[in-house]
C-alpha cells in the first residue's frame, strides 16, 4: 500500500462523511442547525491546504481539497438560501 493510495482513502473518507450533512441539508430544505461560523472555517482551512497541496505537490491533499470546498460552498449557499426563505 503506497502512502499517496493513504492519501487518497482518507481524503474520500472525509469527503463522505460531509455527504450526508449535504443530503440531509437538500432534501430537508433546511439548514437551521448548520452553523455558518463552523462551514466558513472549514472552507478556509481547506482553502489553504489546497494552496498548501498545489505548491508542495501532495495530490491526494490538493485533489479532496477540492472536492470538499466545492461540498462546504454549497452547504454554505444552501444555508443561506434556506435561511432566507424562513424569514
């Protein structure tokens, strides 16, 4: 086993377990128990581990990076257009 396929299967992990907060979020139409501090912190942090991956090389990193900002981007959207349409 190769420490990038680790890099890999823990980054999927991390992914998946964002998946079913994103669901839920969608399907309910709600996002009131979202915390918008802790979505916009975790964009930043994984923001900068992108950056961090893109210029150290680490795919594995740079790839769920990737994947998981663009998850967090839309629960934060989906959090704020579900905290609108309550008010």
């Amino acid at each position: 086993m190769t420490l990038e396929f680790i890099g890999y299967l823990g980054g999927f992990l991390i992914a998946i377990a964002l998946a079913p907060q994103l669901v839920k979020t969608w399907k309910t139409k709600s996002a009131k128990d979202l915390s918008l501090l802790w979505t916009t912190i975790s964009l930043i942090g994984l923001i900068l581990y992108g950056i961090y991956a893109a210029i150290s090389g680490v795919m594995p990193l740079l790839t769920f990076a990737t994947i998981e900002s663009v998850m967090i981007i839309i629960l934060i959207i989906l959090k704020i257009k579900y905290d609108r349409a309550k008010n």
